[in-house]
C-alpha cells in the first residue's frame, strides 16, 4: 500500500510539481523577497502537472524494466484525472495575472509543448527533445525561467543578485538533467537522440556533471564574497554535497524510484536548506 502510494506521488508526478513549487519559495527567499500570491504556486503546480503527465500519456519507450513507464501504462486513467486537474489549476491561476505574464507564458508553454510533442516542420526529429544538446538546455531553462523569473518578474530586484541566482539555478538544473541523460544512454543511443552522454559517453558526461557542478559552488562562493549571505552559501554547499553523493549513487542504481525521488529531489533539499538557514543565520 505504501509503496502504491509513494508510485502515485512520483509517477502521477506531484512530487515533481512540489519540487517547482519550492525553488520558486527559494527564490523569494534569496532574494529577500516577500513570497508571491497563491495564483502564483497554483499556476507553478498546475503547469508542472499538466507537462509532465501530459508527457508519459503519449510516452511509448523507456529504459529497461522502467517502473514509471509500466505505471504509466496501467494507469492512463490517473494521467487524465490529473492533467484535467492541473488544467483547472491553471485556469483558476489565470485570473490573477496581467498580460506581460500572458506573453511570456505562451512563449513557455509553446516550448513545453514542442519538447514532447512532433510539431516541429524539420523531417523526422520533430520534438525538441530529438535534438540531444538542445534538450538538455531547454530543459534547464525553462525550470530556470518558470522558477527564478516566473516568481519575481513584477518585483523590484536586485539586478546583480538576480543574476547570480539566475545563473546558478541554470547550472544546478543541468547538473539534475544531464543525470537523467545519462541513464537514459541506450534508449537514446536506440532512438539516435544525440544527447552529451551518447556522444561523449557515460564517462565523460559524469566528469561533465561534476564539473558544472564545481561551477555552481564557485558561483556560489562569488556571490557569498559579493553578498555576505552565509546561510545562503552555506545552503549551497550542502546541497552541492547532497548531489555530490547522489551522483556517485546514480552510477550504482538506475530505478526510476531513485532518479525521482533522489535526484529530483536535491531540487526539494536546496529549497529546504535555504528556508532553514536564510532564516536563522
């Protein structure tokens, strides 16, 4: 029963839509921001919904033995329920929006929609995802935009700390990506998706991997000597070892359970570290 429940957490993908939810929070917080209406995190949670459940109902291929996809399968039902769920979300949200969020909410959700789905008028790859390096990039930025613009974009900022963590989410989100790309070889391999880890190999991508990641802790040390916000760093530094061991365990267990739970998860685990440490140092 438990695990059914954590399979509906992670495969109907809610945990992931909290994960959003709480960079979004983060950001706010880095920023010394108050944190934004509830329209805001239901469009966050809504949108997320919708993507992803969106994603594994037209879904066919997997790695091996992939617990998601089989639950995928067997519950097409729940996808629906869910996906209508997350429209609701964001019709609901909508109403609290102006039009400068419209704009800049088409152009994401255009991009969302041509990462999984064949519209795009170039020959056999017509999905984004079908163009290895492009993948990963639109990936990390859109969760960069939808979780660091999207929170703050009618606030007064500053500018130069909204780079750094710009950037740094950027960094941190390829990391998480690129991880994903890297268990996702073969089947990749098989469908002549050109990602980092099918031309460079699973060695090189994981050096790759540590070294944006060795980026990120630099950043964060830059913006620490700018800034002189120690619970922030301090939150950085230990999320960067938290993803440390999780990739180190990645090369051991490739189980979907992990992949969503752990390393999606270090998006839950920073936000979590910045709440306790922005709040108390």
């Amino acid at each position: 029963m438990i695990k059914k429940f954590f399979a509906f957490i992670l495969f109907g993908n809610i945990f992931i839509s909290l994960c959003a939810i709480a960079l979004c929070i983060e950001t706010s917080l880095l920023l010394q921001l108050p944190l934004n209406p509830l329209s805001y995190y239901l469009f966050v949670a809504g949108a997320t919904i919708v993507q992803y459940n969106l994603h594994y109902l037209v879904k066919k291929t997997a790695i091996n033995n992939s617990q998601r996809l089989t639950w995928s399968l067997q519950n097409k039902n729940i996808h629906l329920v869910l996906f209508a769920l997350g429209c609701i979300f964001i019709i609901i949200s909508l109403f609290s929006f102006q039009l400068r969020h419209f704009i800049i909410l088409l152009v994401l959700g255009a991009i969302a929609f041509l990462y999984s789905f064949p519209a795009l008028p170039f020959g056999k790859r017509r999905r984004i995802k079908d163009y290895g390096f492009l993948k990963i990039i639109t990936l990390a930025l859109l969760w960069t935009l939808v979780t660091v613009w999207f929170p703050v974009s009618d606030m007064h900022i500053d500018k130069a700390l909204y780079i750094f963590i710009f950037v740094k989410r950027f960094v941190f989100m390829f990391v998480l990506c690129l991880l994903f790309d890297i268990r996702d070889i073969e089947i990749d391999r098989e469908e002549n998706i050109r990602t980092l880890p099918v031309v460079a190999g699973k060695k090189i991508a994981y050096n790759i991997a540590l070294g944006a990641l060795f980026i990120f802790l630099l950043l964060s040390f830059l913006q620490y000597l700018y800034f002189h916000e120690t619970g922030a760093f301090i939150a950085m530094v230990l999320s960067a070892l938290a993803t440390l061991f999780v990739i180190e365990v990645s090369k051991k267990i490739n189980s979907d359970f992990f992949y969503l739970a752990g390393i999606d998860g270090m998006m839950l685990l920073q936000a979590v570290l910045v709440y306790l440490l922005t709040l108390n140092l």
